[in-house]
C-alpha cells in the first residue's frame, strides 16, 4: 500500500507541479507552493478514498478547494485565478488516474 501510495504522490507531484508552474508564470517559487499544496491535500485525499470514507469524485472537488486556497493565500493569485489553476492541474491528473 505505501508502494501505491508513493507511486500515485510521485505522478501527481510530476504532473501538477510543471502544470501549475506553466499556467501560473511564476517559477520556483510557485513550484514550491504547488507542492506544499499536494503535500497538504494528497496524504488526506488518499485516505478519504482509501479508506472508504469518501468516493472520489467528492475527494476530489475538496482538493481542488483547498489547492485553490493555497494558490489564493501563499502564492496570492485571484480567487479565479487559483481555482483555475487547481482544476486544470488537478484535472489532468484525474484524467491520468482513469488511464492508469
């Protein structure tokens, strides 16, 4: 389980990170601040799923929630602007989790 667990944080971090770099234009810094932001959402999202807790299509809104709320807070991008950018990295990795 930890193997699958690290192989699933290791893509989403590969994915979400240079995404989240492209559309936001901000370099290391934003690099930063997109993985703070899985390191704070990944683990619990795993769990909720994992666990049985919640099904995944609610996991995921709530991810895209609270990174929007990072970009918005820590790197201060516009509430648009962050919620953009939350769906379109968080997007593309739902849409990798379907073909894997």
């Amino acid at each position: 389980m930890i193997s699958s667990y690290l192989f699933a944080f290791g893509l989403t971090v590969l994915f979400e990170v240079p995404i989240v770099v492209a559309a936001g234009g901000r370099g290391r810094r934003l690099a930063i601040d997109a993985l703070l932001a899985n390191l704070m959402t990944h683990p619990v999202a795993w769990l909720a799923v994992v666990g049985g807790h919640l099904s995944f299509v609610p996991t995921e809104a709530l991810v895209v929630a609270a990174e929007a709320v990072a970009y918005r807070a820590v790197s201060g991008f516009t509430t648009p602007r962050a919620i953009a950018l939350s769906s379109l990295a968080n997007g593309v990795t739902i849409l990798l989790s379907l073909v894997l």
